[in-house]
C-alpha cells in the first residue's frame, strides 16, 4: 500500500504513477492527518510512504502519525521523497523510525521535482518545471521497478553538508522558519474558502470573509500554491513568484 501526503502535487504523482507500475493501492493521508486519525491500517503488499522533504528530512507532522499509527501486515517499508534539491541524510532518521515500529527499513529514494517552497525559494516557471517533471519520471519508474522486484534501494554517499543539514539545521529551521506568521491575504481575495479546505492541519479560518492563519502551521505552501486568485502572500518574498502546483 501507497500511503502519500501531498501539499502541492509533486509527491501525490510520484505515488500515484508508482502505485500505478506496480498495481499497488494508493491512499491519501490528508484526512489522518487534518483529523488526528491514528487508527491501525493494514496492508499485505509493502508499505511505501511518499512525502515532500521539509529541511531535508520528512515533514514533522507525518513523522508524528507514522510514530504513533500501527501498520500492519507487511513489515517491509519503503520512503519515496520528493525535493527541490535533494534529500542529505533522511534516511538515517527514517531507519531509526522504522527500528522502533518493528519495520524493515528498505531504503530512502530520492525525487527531484519543480520547487514549490515560495517562502523561501523562488519558484520555476511552467516551461521549467515540465522539464523537471519529464527527467523525474525517469526516477519514478525506475523507483517501481526496484519497489516491484522487492529490492532495496541504493544507498548513496553521505557528505558532512548531508548530516548537518537533516540533523541540526532541520533541529534550528523549525522553530524559526516554520509559522505562518508571515501569510496574509490581499485585496485580490473573494472569500472562496479553498485555502482553509486545503490545509493539513486545520490551521485556517475565515473571519469577515478573510483567511487568518493560526500557529500550527506545517510549511505545505498548499494554501498559498492553491489560492484561484493568487491572494495569498507570504512576507515580500513571494511577490511576483509563480505558484507552483503539479500540472493537472
């Protein structure tokens, strides 16, 4: 079973065309996540989490489910990340995640696909992410191949700059970078609703037909990647910044 959470797209398409090569089940974890669901899920086919890489590890709020969620069934687990650079030493938190859960850690692959963190990076324009798109398929299939004859993926060689930055640079980045107190709306904002529908955590709210962000904020960019009207802003960075989402 496919199990992926998907702020913008990139890593909903990498489970989808895996589970597709494979014939594999592919469940969303929006709705677990937004509505704290723990409840066991079981799957007789190994386990494969696709996820976007947050400060170069898996996002916080999916690390927490996958801790306190039992999957049972197939002890094999697989991690499919998706990046806009690449993904430095996750793998080693993923295996100690899966020491502690009894699963056999089968590797970490990772994806290169379009940038979508407007907060901080500038974003590619439609041209440019296709082009990036078009070279990840190419990982994304050869993800399945490996993932269907039951094989682990490789392991590549580990720089210092890999270690720093999924151990104490995600430790510093969170607390710093990751709130939403740099979101707003403009005037460009018709009260659609479609931001508060797309969080994951539940973190936004309309008042007099506006969006305000609370502080549980995980970083997805979905509301302002998603926005119709383009009415969302993040600080000054993301002024004049394409959105980016997977194209439909």
């Amino acid at each position: 079973m496919i199990l992926y959470f998907s702020g913008t797209g990139n890593s909903e398409y990498a489970a989808k065309r895996i589970g597709k090569a494979i014939n594999d089940e592919t469940v969303s974890l929006f709705e677990r996540l937004r509505n704290k669901d723990f409840s066991e899920i079981h799957s007789e086919s190994p386990w494969i989490i696709a996820a976007p890489t947050y400060a170069w590890r898996i996002p916080r709020i999916l690390q927490s489910w996958l801790e306190k969620t039992r999957l049972s069934g197939n002890k094999n687990i697989y991690f499919v990340m998706t990046c806009g650079g690449n993904i430095s030493n996750a793998g080693k938190y993923l295996e100690k995640l899966c020491a502690g859960k009894s699963l056999n850690y089968m590797g970490c692959m990772e994806i290169v696909m379009p940038e979508n963190y407007i907060a901080l990076f500038s974003t590619p324009s439609q041209e440019k992410a296709s082009e990036i798109i078009r070279q990840a398929e190419e990982t994304i299939d050869k993800t399945a191949a490996i993932i269907k004859k039951g094989r682990t993926f490789p392991q590549h060689p580990l720089t210092l700059m890999d270690k720093l930055n999924s151990g104490i640079v995600n430790d510093i980045f969170y607390p710093i970078f990751v709130h939403a107190k740099k979101f707003y709306a403009t005037d460009a904002c018709i009260s659609c609703g479609i931001c508060t529908n797309v969080c994951p955590t539940a973190n936004i709210r309309l008042e007099n037909g506006k969006p305000v962000w609370s502080k549980n904020c995980t970083h997805c960019m979905a509301c302002i990647s998603r926005c119709p009207k383009e009415a969302i802003e993040y600080g000054k960075h993301s002024i004049g910044l394409p959105r980016y989402t997977f194209p439909e």
